[in-house]
C-alpha cells in the first residue's frame, strides 16, 4: 500500500522522534555470540541491586545502531530518507552529569539529538529541521544523589510489578562483548499492542546496553537501540554538543509531559474554556471516559482520555485552522460524513480528522478496526 510515501518528511519525523528519545534512554540490543564472556546466574532483585550501586563511570562512548520498522514495508520508497525513520548505525555520548549526544548516520544526512537535564535538542539534516523540547523540572538537585534502594525494597518493588506484568528473570548474556544480564517485561492486561519492553545492562558497570520495544506475537523489535560497541572513560564538552545550521526551520514542543497553562477537569468548566465545541461522550465503544482536560501552551487543546493502563485511547481536539494537518497524505478512511487519515502500526494506530470546523486526532494501542470505530462513534 502507499501508506507514507507522500506524508511530509518533517511531519513523519514528529512521529518517530518521541519513540528514538524514549529508547535513547538506554544503549541497545546485541545477541551474545559464542564464546563471549557472560555473567554467572543471579536473581532479579540481586541483579538490579548490583547495577544501582555499580561505580558510575566517568562517561560512556559507543558504537550504537537504531532499528525502526514502525512504518510499514516500502511507504517511504522514492521519498526523501531520514535516520529516524528507516533506522541507522551511528555513535553515542554520555557524561556523568547528565548529558549526552546520540547521532545517527544515513545518506541523507545525520539526525542529532542533544540534551542535558533541562532541553533536549533533534536535529534532522533530511529536512534540516530542529525539534527542542523543555524536560520537567527536576525538584532536587541532581548532585545530591540518594543512596541505592535496598535489596528487600527492591524485592517489594518487583513483587508489586509482578501483579500487573510477566517480568523475566535476570538472564546472563553478552552485549557488545561486554558481560550483561537481560530482563522481559511484558504487560498482563490492558497492554494494547505492546508485546514487551526487553532491557539489558552491564553486569559490571550498571549501564544500560540494550532497550527495546516487541510487538505482540513479534519476535522482531519494533524499535531499537543496540550497542556494537562501548567503552568508558571521560566525554569531552564537545562530544555531547552539536549547534544546527543557521538556516534550519524550528519547532518549539514546549515541555514534554506537561500540562503547563492547561486546565483539569471531568466537567463542564473544561467545555466552557475550550472556545469551541468539545466533544467528550461519558463512553467510546465501551470504554468509560477517565480524563478531560485542556493542554498546550494556549489551553485550547482539549484532551480526553477513554479506557485504562496501555489500551486506553487518546483523542485530541481543537479549532481547525487553515493548515492541512499532520496525515493529509496517509490513506482515507470514511468516518460518517467525515474524510480522515490514519496511520497504522504495529504498537497502535493514529487517526486524523475534521468536522464541523473542529480538527481531532485519535490515537490508541489498537488495531486500525477499533481506532476507527471510536473515531466514527466520536460524535
């Protein structure tokens, strides 16, 4: 199908960007090869407890490569590339102190993403486009760290993880020829279309060396980071610093996570203050109605939230404007009168739509059949 291939390249970057700074969080994934080193068996708690209370090092350089295969097989031939989107080799950077540099090399130019412990920086040179976002505020200072939790604590806390997940146990392997252990975390119930959440980390040092995200009844991730290889030692300044041409186009994403100026409420305030007609039924295909507020740097944006844990599904709304949306280019489907375009991959599906000068996006872990049944029930 034609899918992507004529969505814009900066508005696929969006999409892509936030699922490459989640998974930029860790290292990645590497199969242990025979005849490498592993670690002797522990147990979970034991294993986690060692790496919290590893000595830090002073900083980690690594050879790194990133795997995408949200987007469907062939949407993106005869468009412009980008790293983000077709998955790339390329290094990474980080100090002790919080800050770090991950670049991705492909032939249509690199895609950089900086941060420290307040902004976070994309940089994509396909569409030369800057993407900066503000981190939440962090209420302590980060140099008066907390000591390590306990081994019991630790136990508390994976026990309660075990009521709502299947959590693997600590299994030795090796990654990027480093000695590691590797943990599974799948969801037990409401988990949408995830399948799993697969970290692994050295078994020395306590640093991450592998995250990735499965979709269910997938034995290929989805998205992932891995380390091919990695060494510690001091990061220079310039390493985790990189300024983008003067001429790139930016985008302000405001701060991640944050309701900042947005108003909470389950009633009739929330509709009131949105300016325009705010639909939010009680229930969507069966799923009761948990959240309503406005988000955005204006409050306009009105967000609704039906459903619970990883299947829940997000609808956003706001008065339309003139611009012609983020999917104009996906595929149409028909929603009762309305024309609206979506995206389908295999961790969820996306929906974009107007109608009566109201502009919505829905979005859910769900298959592309029930995204657009709430979306034709949202009236």
């Amino acid at each position: 199908m034609r899918l992507l291939r004529t969505l814009p390249t900066r508005s696929l970057v969006l999409l892509a960007a936030v699922a490459a700074i989640v998974a930029a969080g860790g290292t990645a994934i590497a199969v242990a090869r025979g005849g490498e080193p592993t670690p002797p068996p522990k147990p979970l708690a034991q294993a986690v407890h060692d790496a919290l209370t590893a000595p830090e090092p002073d900083g980690v350089t690594a050879r790194v490569r990133f795997t995408n295969r949200l987007f469907p097989s062939g949407a993106l031939e005869g468009r412009v590339g980008s790293a983000l989107l077709s998955g790339a080799s390329g290094r990474l950077w980080l100090t002790n102190d919080g800050r770090g540099r991950l670049e991705l090399q492909s032939t249509a130019g690199d895609v950089q993403i900086v941060w420290n412990r307040r902004t976070v920086t994309l940089y994509d040179a396909s569409s030369n486009s800057v993407y900066r976002a503000e981190l939440p505020a962090r209420k302590a200072d980060p140099r008066d760290k907390a000591p390590a939790p306990s081994l019991a604590r630790i136990g508390d806390f994976l026990d309660h993880l075990a009521k709502h997940t299947t959590v693997s146990s600590a299994d030795p392997t090796n990654v990027a020829g480093r000695p590691a252990y590797r943990v599974s975390v799948s969801p037990k119930q409401r988990g949408g279309l995830l399948g799993s959440i697969q970290l692994a980390w050295d078994a020395a040092r306590g640093v991450p060396l592998r995250a990735a995200i499965y979709a269910r009844r997938s034995s290929k991730p989805v998205l992932a980071l891995e380390a091919t290889e990695i060494s510690f030692g001091p990061v220079s300044a310039g390493d985790v610093q990189v300024l983008p041409p003067g001429g790139a186009r930016t985008t302000d994403l405001g701060t991640l996570g944050s309701g900042r100026g947005g108003r909470h409420d389950r009633g009739q305030p929330v509709r009131k203050a949105a300016g325009f007609p705010l639909t939010a039924p009680a229930t969507l295909i069966g799923l009761r109605r948990q959240d309503v507020r406005l988000v955005g740097q204006d409050s306009k944006t009105g967000l609704v939230v039906y459903g619970e844990g990883l299947g829940a599904i997000v609808v956003a709304e706001h008065k339309a404007d003139a611009s012609g949306g983020q999917l104009g280019g996906l595929p149409a489907v028909p929603l009762n009168g309305a024309t609206g375009h979506e995206l389908v991959t295999p961790l969820g599906t996306v929906i974009e739509w107007r109608r009566d000068g109201v502009s919505y996006v829905l979005a859910g872990s769900v298959p592309a059949a029930t995204a657009e049944a709430a979306a034709r029930a949202l009236r």
